[in-house]
C-alpha cells in the first residue's frame, strides 16, 4: 500500500520529529509540515509519537492501493489544556482576593488534581491520524 502521510501540527512540538510506527517498529520520521511517502506491505495500524504524546492506532482500510492521510494536534487537547491555563489565570486572581485559608488549598489541590487526570487520559490521543478526503 502506498501511503502519503503529511504532518499539520501548527507549531505544537514542531522543532522534534514525530516517529511513525507500524507496531511496535519506527518505520520513519516526519517533522513539521512535511510529507513522506512510504510503501506499507502489511495493513498492521500505524500510530504516531513524540517522547509521551501519541496517538491512537489507525487501522490501515483493507483492498486499497493508496491512501493519503494527515497527522493533527486533537482539537478537544487544545480546547481543554487552552481552558485549564485561563481558568489558573482566573483562579490566581480569586485566591490572591482572599486570604490563603484551607478552602483556598484545598481548590488548588483539586484543580492540580484534575490538571493531572487531565494530562494521563490525553497523553495516549493528542494526535490524530485521519483521512484526507478526495477533492
């Protein structure tokens, strides 16, 4: 199978490379806003990553000669980590109008908390393989 793979990352991680593996095997590299063709003999899935960022399996579609697909950041990923920075932002400036009491750490805890889950749920789907349509 012939595969054209193109990287629109924005400038998330765009000076490090992200490792295309079939498997478990890097079977090449590709770095920001660039395109690799590469000649799949087996329709194993191929994922994406970068030091912890993946993202989830693409299974390769059976009876296709060709297929042009492209890597994304996941929207929900920049929507969620965007809202996490401005409501720190907006929490920093409600505790600073309070004194520091136990409610006060207690929030920052949940929210460091919620920060955390936050980051493990996303670590396995903060890229997306999908489909270039025809046209």
């Amino acid at each position: 199978m012939e595969l054209q793979l193109t990287r629109r990352t924005g400038f998330y991680g765009m000076g490090s490379p992200l490792e295309v593996m079939q498997g478990k095997k890097r079977i090449a590299a590709i770095n920001h806003q660039q395109t690799i063709f590469l000649g799949l003999a087996e329709q194993t899935p191929i994922r994406v990553r970068m030091f912890f960022l993946e993202s989830q399996p693409f299974q390769l579609p059976k009876g296709q000669s060709a297929l042009k697909l492209e890597v994304v950041m996941n929207p929900a990923l920049k929507r969620i980590y965007i809202g996490f920075y401005l409501s720190l932002f907006l929490m920093m400036g409600v505790l600073g109008l309070l004194s520091i009491s136990l409610y006060s750490l207690l929030f920052v805890g949940v929210y460091l908390v919620a920060y955390f889950v936050f980051i493990l749920i996303y670590l396995k789907k903060a890229y997306l393989i999908k489909e270039v349509p025809h046209g």
